[in-house]
C-alpha cells in the first residue's frame, strides 16, 4: 500500500483523478477496498498543486455514488431471483421478504448514512434494489451522502497533507467500530428471530 501511494505522487493529474474515480467505484462492489485511505491520501496532494479539491471531490463522489447505483441496479434485475429460485439455500424467503419490508420502511434514512456506515455499503445498496426502492430519491440520497463523506476525508487529508497517514489510522479504527456495532446489532435480530420462532413452536406443541 506504501509503495502504491508513493508512485500516486509521480502520476499526471489525470491519473490520480482515474484511480480516485475507480477506487471509489470499487469499494462498493468489494467492501475490503481502502477508498477512504485513498481519498485522504489524494487530498494530501492538493497542497502541493497536483491535483485540486473540488475536481476530486466531484470524481471521489461519482465514483462512489456510480458504485452505489451499479450494486441498486444489480438487487433491483437479480436480486429477488436469486433468492426466490432458492440459490442462496442459506438464507429462508420469508427473512428475505422482512428485509425488503424493513427497506421499504426505513431504507432512506440507511441510504443517508451509508456512507459513514464503513463495509455494508455494498449490502445497503443491494438490498435498496432488491427493495425496489425509488431510483430518484435514491440516487440523490447516495450522493450528497458520498459528498459530505468525501469532503471530509478530502478536507482532512488536505489539511494534514504529509502527515495523512494520521487518518488513516482512524480510519481503521472507525471501520473496525462500525463493524462490530454492526454485528452485534444483527446478533441480537438473529437471537431474538430465533427464540420467537422457538416460542412460538412451543406454544403449538401445547
């Protein structure tokens, strides 16, 4: 990753803003891909003149907001599909379908937050098409959620310009935090999923 971002520092602008665009793009499809490091790493660059704030905030944006829509657009065509011709074995139809309620319900105010929401990006994105969740409302929604996200991580990294590895750090950090919260909020779905469906099939045994 080092070595990565030191050849960054000998690239033509243009570059720069093509590798922000497809990191961006990326890390909604492959959640493990480092956007926001690399975000904060391009704005370290702005003081030094090779690459300047707002043409990176544009591209970072669309290029999250691009990835977002690609994985919407692949829930929306296939997603439902998948489940319903049983490919996912795993995962019971009838969960798939409160999922989608729960979407229907509460899935823009998810949207808003996607983008502080680090490694479920591309989940949230799925299941909002899966959803069928509005095109429009979504699309804008996910960008001025990527937008804000992106001029922080720009505006940080621009600040600290040489010393962006402190960030990043954070970052990590962040993620890893996120993650958890995440997990434990879905434990605790599961547990309280199963001890209904334990219940209630002890209270058709009596």
């Amino acid at each position: 990753m080092e070595s990565l971002f030191h050849s960054f520092q000998n690239l033509h602008p243009f570059w720069i803003y093509l590798a922000l665009f497809s990191f961006a793009y990326i890390e909604n499809i492959f959640p493990p891909t480092p956007s926001d490091i690399v975000i904060v790493f391009a704005g370290s660059l702005i003081p030094f003149g090779q690459i300047h704030f707002v043409p990176a905030l544009v591209i970072a944006t669309l290029g999250s907001t691009a990835g977002f829509m690609t994985m919407y657009i692949v829930g929306d065509w296939i997603g439902i599909s998948i489940v319903e011709k049983r490919k996912l074995r795993f995962l019971p139809l009838e969960n798939v379908h409160k999922v989608e309620e729960w979407f229907r319900r509460w899935g823009y105010a998810l949207i808003i937050a996607n983008r502080f929401l680090s490694g479920t990006r591309a989940v949230v994105s799925f299941f909002a098409g899966m959803s069928e969740l509005k095109l429009l409302p979504t699309s804008v929604l996910c960008f001025f959620s990527a937008l804000l996200w992106n001029f922080l991580l720009i505006y940080l990294g621009s600040v600290l310009g040489q010393n962006w590895h402190a960030i990043s750090a954070y970052l990590v950090t962040y993620s890893k935090f996120v993650t958890a919260v995440i997990l434990v909020v879905i434990i605790f779905f599961v547990v309280r999923w199963l001890y209904k469906k334990r219940t209630k099939a002890s209270g058709n045994f009596q």
